[in-house]
C-alpha cells in the first residue's frame, strides 16, 4: 500500500505521462483500495477548493434576489418581444435559476459545499466506468491483465483536477477543456501500462471508453430534456 504521501509526485509525474506512477499502481498489493483513495483525495481537494472559491465570488454578486428579479424582468421583456407565453418564459428563468445557483452556491446555505459532494462522486463513478470499460475493451484486444490493475492505473486519470484549486479565488479557475484532454492523454497512458498493449491498441482503447461515455452522458441529457419537456420539474 502506497503513503498518501507519494500522491503530489505520482500526479506531477502522471501529468506528464511518466510510466513510473501508472507502474506502481498497477504493482500495488491493492490498486484498488490504492485507485479509490487516489481518486477521492485528489477529488475533494479540488471540491473543497470550489467550494470556497463559490462561496467567495457569491459575496462579490448582488443579492440572489435582485439578480434574479432582474433576469425575470429580462424573461418578460423577450417573450413581449419574440410573442411568447409570459408564464413560460417565467417558468423556464424560474427552473434555470433553481439549477444554476444550486449548482454555483450562489442560492447560499449548504448549497456552497455541493462541490464538495458532487466532484468527488462524480469523479469516482468516471473512474469506475473508465476502469471497467477499459478492461473489457483491453481483454476484446487480447490483453492479460487485471481489473484489480486497470483501477489502480486509471485512478490517475484525475491528476488533471489537481489546476481545481485555482477555483479558490473567485472568478478564477482552469479551462475545462484542456483538463479534459490532459485526462485522455492520462488515460491512455493507464491503459497502455495496465493493458500492457501497443500504442495503437491502447488509444483505440481509449477512444472506445470515451465514446462510450460520451453517448451515455447524451442518452441522459436525452433524456433529461424529454422529462422536461413533457412537464418542467414538476
């Protein structure tokens, strides 16, 4: 078992794509207890971080309820103006705001700690998902190599998340998007080294996985938009 210790170097070293932190993963006497205390310490940190960087730029707002006014006020002018249903365009800001200011922290409450929660749930269903889609795809290759294994290397898939604590001062924070590919280039590493494939296999691997996920999230937010649709959040 590793000490949490070593985690800052192994995430400096996965980011840039060293073998040696995928390796001992992969060699741990227990990748996946080590992948799931990987995954959730380097997922709270950054939880934590957004956390009080929402908290911070709240205070910088106005108050929820004159900004929220103001957008209702906004909703009423452009229904006047493009002919639609006032009590729509009412409810649609209504719902709208409900989301983004539980989301933000901006709603106040508990509502500033959700990220707290939600980035490292969600960071650990992705690396569940990512771990088991890849052994299986790696097995379809012809790959020898363990679940146990594939948990512990692709548990460094969220090295990228580490940039998160920028999100403590507010308005700040990382680029989604190239947190985003540095995590597919982390992943196909991980199943280069677990899967012990050639580089070919491995990122026809890896963009398997991602595709994978990709028509999972559309399917849910597919279906999401249907729900609403047929009846709002009622």
């Amino acid at each position: 078992m590793l000490q949490p210790r070593s985690y800052p170097a192994f995430v400096a070293k996965a980011l840039v794509l060293e073998n040696e932190p995928f390796e001992a993963m992969v060699d741990d006497d227990n990748p996946w207890m080590e992948g799931f205390v990987l995954v959730t310490t380097v997922s709270l940190l950054a939880g934590v971080a957004a956390a009080i960087g929402g908290f911070l730029t709240a205070l910088t707002l106005p108050a929820p309820e004159s900004l929220y006014i103001t957008l209702l006020q906004g909703g009423r002018q452009l229904a006047a103006t493009a002919a639609l249903s006032p009590a729509e365009v009412e409810r649609l800001v209504s719902e709208i705001w409900t989301i983004v200011a539980l989301f933000t922290g901006y709603a106040g409450g508990w509502s500033h700690l959700l990220p707290v929660l939600s980035l490292p749930g969600l960071a650990v269903v992705w690396w569940l998902f990512f771990s088991v889609l890849a052994f299986g795809v790696g097995r379809a290759m012809g790959s020898r190599a363990s679940l146990n294994a594939t948990f512990g290397a692709a548990a460094l898939i969220v090295a990228p998340l580490i940039f998160f604590i920028f999100n403590i001062a507010p308005f700040a924070g990382p680029n989604l998007a190239p947190i985003g590919v540095w995590s597919l280039l982390i992943g196909y590493r991980a199943i280069q080294v677990s899967q012990e494939l050639e580089w070919r296999q491995a990122a026809i691997a890896t963009l398997i996985v991602y595709a994978a996920g990709f028509l999972l999230v559309a399917a849910l937010v597919a279906a999401f938009g249907i729900g609403y649709a047929a009846g709002g959040f009622r």
